[in-house]
C-alpha cells in the first residue's frame, strides 16, 4: 500500500470575511439594544461549537453592553455536551478562549433549570436557571445548515433558544421525539419561549466556506423566527464540499465536537445515520476512515460511528462518559457505535481496499481532508485529480507524494 500518492490542490470558494468584526458587534448591538439599561443583568449563551472568532466576538458583546453601563455574564448554552455537568461545560468554552479573564465578564455555569409555560405543546420547557433570573437574555450562536435534519429552521438561534438555554433537560425532552423532533417542534417551542422569557435579541453569525466570519447580524427576539431562514439560506449557498460526488475512500485526519456537532458535517460526507431518515443522495463515500479526534473535543467522539474505520490513536482519546452522554441525549445511538480498529492509518486504509470491491488502487478515487470544515485543501488521488484537473477554481499546489510514511502514519497535513 506504499504506492499511494496524492495530490495536494486547492479548490476556491467564493470569499466575503467581515473586516472589521469588533466595530461590526458594536454597530449592531446599538442598532437593535435600545432596552438595554444600566445595572441590568444579561445573560449571553455562548455553545459549544468551533465558532470562527468566536472569543472575540463575545467579548465585543460584552465590551459594549459593559460600555452601556449593564451588567454582562456569560452562560454555557449547550444541551448535554461537557458530560452535561456544569463544570464540564465551563470546561468546553475554556477550550475555545471563552474564560472570565479573556471576555472580562463573569461566566456563570450550572445545569439548573426552571419550567417554562408549555402552551398547547407535547412536552415541557425549560430555561437556564440563571438565565431566567437575569434581567434580559441574548442569544449567540452561528446559523447553519444541520447535521440531523433539514427544514426551514436549522442549527442557529432558535435553536439555541430551546435546546441551548434549556440545558441538558430540553435536550433530553426533544431528543426523545428525534429527529422529526428537531425539525418541527424546535421551531414551536422557541416561539413559545421567546414569548414567555426575557430574550432581548440573537446575534446570528454566518460564515462562509474557509470558516471566515461572514455575517454577523442582531435580531430583535420578535423578528428572530422571521429574520433566521434567510440567513440560513445564505449559509448553505457558501457551504464547501467535495469536488467529486462519489469516492471509493475518503479519510478524514481528525473529527471533534468543536468542528461539528456530529463531528464530522453529515452534510460533507453524505452520512446521517439516523434511523428512519433518508440518507443522502450525495456524496457518496464507499469507506471513510477518521484518524484521530481533535484535542478542543474533549474526548467527546460522538460521530465515530459515522465511518467505518479509526485508529489506535483515536480510540485511546475517547472519554466514553462524555460520549455516550451526548449520543444517548440525542437518541441517534448508531452514531456511537465503535468502528473497526487499526493499529495505523495505513492499515485502516489497507481495511478499506480490502472492502471497497473490485476497484483496482490506480484507479480509485481517494481524497484526504483535515476536518469536515476545511476543504479548500485537499489530497486526492490520481484518478480525481484527472476528472477535476480543468475545473474552475482548481489549482495543483504539488505534484503526487506519498500518503504514508515509513511507520504507518499519515504525512502532515500541509494547509
């Protein structure tokens, strides 16, 4: 198997970065915060994505409600993810600047929760108890595209009103009804929620296809059900993806919580793994191997049962509490499940051969990303690189080298 080569390329995508992030907070939290008094107690949910600027665009946030003389504390907003403890999910935002010392604010972390009124909806709500208590309520959280489901509300504010601000409780309340759940009673309960709490506005954030901040807009919480499906939109006219809709192998270095909340993005890879739900026409990968698990995860492998193949070195790092916490949450329990094994990445990639079928390895078609979010380099194989060499927005950056060294391990990844 030392005689696969790749090709290291680059494909482009369409590119609009904010300019200036900090003074584009400032802007838009003037332009919407005129209930904002002095002495009031906010409460920001902050999740517990892998946001682009994401410490700096709270601590802008904050910065600016602290220059209108309130009085800023940040909460984490995140389900069952950190293990569904508090401490846990203090712990998760550290990991992404998120500390008192960074944002300058208090952060203020606990799983308890208050019962909303329900209305005419099939389950209860709940908030962040320390939200409630709060004085006022600001959502953050970046809008897009699912990774469970789709509908004209996906991964974004309202969302973070519900399953966000309601802790480990609402994830649990909603997961029970899966993914049919996610998609149409998310929507109906945030209504409810932003009516009956004391939600200000959102700031919703979009990025585009090099997870660059692209968009950063705050929302009046009336005009948050209105305003969200067409920032939604926008995301998914800048998704990235892959320049070929079928490979015989796609290996993916390293998966994460803080990359996706499936840890790799169902929407790249073709994957839902969700019982009852129609899988995606495309891509279509034949076998996919994930190599190692990203340090900002935690140990949280939620989404290794999306491939077929791991390493070693990635089975040593999972912390099965806070994994089994998060698949069990969410119900979708084939997303847990341990793949095969290998001791090295050439052998799960020598696994891989051994089960894609009759297709001889000078012509397969093979691509190696990083992570589901950075796919604008990219190795692939001969055969790719022939059928995409012409496209627009393809460049070689060099010529075939091997994919392995000399110990089984992947070559670094080259950006």
């Amino acid at each position: 198997m030392d005689k696969l080569k790749l090709y290291r390329i680059n494909q482009s995508f369409p590119s609009s970065p904010l300019p200036d992030i900090d003074q584009t907070v400032r802007d838009e939290i003037r332009r919407v915060g005129s209930d904002v008094r002095p002495g009031m107690r906010i409460a920001i949910t902050v999740g517990s994505r892998g946001i682009a600027n994401l410490s700096r665009i709270v601590k802008a946030l904050a910065d600016e409600l602290k220059n209108m003389s309130a009085l800023p504390f940040i909460i984490p907003a995140m389900g069952s993810h950190g293990g569904a403890t508090a401490e846990g999910q203090k712990e998760v935002l550290a990991g992404y600047g998120i500390t008192e010392q960074d944002t300058g604010v208090p952060i203020q972390s606990s799983m308890d929760v208050v019962t909303l009124p329900r209305g005419d909806l099939p389950l209860p709500l709940y908030q962040d108890q320390l939200a409630h208590e709060a004085d006022g309520i600001i959502l953050l959280n970046r809008i897009k595209v699912h990774t469970d489901f789709h509908g004209e509300y996906e991964s974004g504010l309202m969302k973070m009103s519900v399953i966000g601000l309601g802790k480990h409780a609402q994830a649990k309340a909603i997961h029970q009804y899966g993914a049919s759940g996610l998609r149409d009673l998310v929507p109906l309960a945030a209504r409810q929620i932003i009516k009956t709490s004391k939600i200000m506005f959102g700031i919703g954030i979009v990025e585009d296809a090099y997870d660059q901040t692209m968009i950063i807009k705050a929302i009046p919480a009336a005009e948050i059900e209105h305003e969200e499906p067409k920032l939604l939109n926008i995301c998914r006219q800048n998704m990235p993806r892959l320049p070929v809709n079928t490979l015989d192998a796609l290996i993916v270095d390293r998966i994460g919580k803080d990359i996706s909340g499936t840890g790799m993005d169902t929407n790249i890879i073709g994957r839902m793994q969700i019982q009852g739900e129609e899988e995606p026409a495309v891509p279509y990968i034949n076998k996919l191997i994930v190599s190692d698990l990203s340090d900002s995860a935690h140990g949280n492998a939620a989404g290794m049962g999306l491939a077929d193949f791991i390493t070693k070195k990635l089975q040593s790092k999972i912390n099965f509490n806070a994994t089994y916490e998060n698949i069990l949450t969410s119900i979708f329990t084939q997303r847990g499940k341990m793949p095969i094994v290998a001791e090295t990445d050439l052998q799960a990639f020598e696994y891989a051969v051994r089960t894609w079928g009759k297709t001889e390895l000078a012509d397969a078609f093979v691509i190696r990303i990083l992570d589901t979010l950075h796919l604008s380099t990219l190795y692939v194989s001969q055969a790719v690189y022939h059928q995409i060499k012409d496209t627009p927005g393809i460049t070689l950056l060099d010529e075939p080298q091997p994919a392995f060294t000399a110990d089984g391990h992947l070559v670094p990844f080259r950006l």
